[in-house]
C-alpha cells in the first residue's frame, strides 16, 4: 500500500522502463496520482535516462494558468509496485516540481485499473485490471 503524502494526494512507486530496450533496467519513480491530468506526465530527466522512444507526437498542456505549450510524447512500460505492469503507455515530458514526485499519474492509466484510497488510514493502492 501507499500513503497518502501531508500536501495531499497518493504517491505511487512504479519502475519505467523503455519497451524497446528490455536490456536496460529501468528507474524506480514516484508518480502523484493525479486524477486532473488527461495524460501521464514525467519529468523529462526520467525519459532521457531510459532512453525513451519517442512517439513522434506533441500534446498541448494548460497549466493552471497561461497559454498551451506542446509536450513532446513518448511510449513506456511501467511496472507498478502495488500491482501490475501497464505496457506501451503514452506520456508527457514536462518538468515536475512536485519534491515528492517525479510525475503525475494521469488519467489515461487510471483507466487500466482500479484506484482505491482508504481515508481513515491514510493509505492507497493501484491495480491494474487485464480484461
């Protein structure tokens, strides 16, 4: 199980790794779960590490303020502490500063899985769900 962190919000542990380079380890992350974010977000010191293959694609981000900046897409695999490994997901590079993070955990792999967050305990989980 995870925590839920004092500034709000679960952290989850998850190892990203590049699908095309099983020879490469991987890096073990922390990902803020974010439930506002229509796609994953990782910081892009993260990707260069792993060697992440780009998609070819920009996505348009809004901030909390200003104008839509493109973010460049890239393809990973993500093996998730609390259950399960999420194959070929697409996500954002974009800077994170979030000191507990080094990514958001959006909404298009919150729909591969199940979200639970157990308030009296201050705990939570995800697991992936294979249909």
């Amino acid at each position: 199980m995870s925590r839920l962190t004092p500034r709000g919000g679960l952290i989850l542990t998850a190892r990203i790794r590049n699908p095309a380079r099983p020879d490469l380890p991987g890096v073990w992350v922390r990902l803020r779960v974010d439930t506002g974010d229509t796609v994953a977000l990782l910081d892009p010191s993260i990707l260069r590490s792993i060697q992440a293959p780009p998609t070819g694609r920009t996505v348009p981000v809004q901030g909390i303020a200003g104008a839509p900046i493109p973010a460049p897409a890239y393809r990973v695999d993500l093996d998730l502490r609390d259950g399960g490994t999420l194959r070929q997901v697409e996500v954002l590079a974009w800077p994170i500063p979030d000191p507990a993070a080094q990514g958001l955990f959006g909404d298009n792999l919150l729909q591969h899985g199940v979200l639970t967050i157990v308030g009296p305990t201050g705990t939570g989980s995800f697991r992936v769900v294979t249909p």
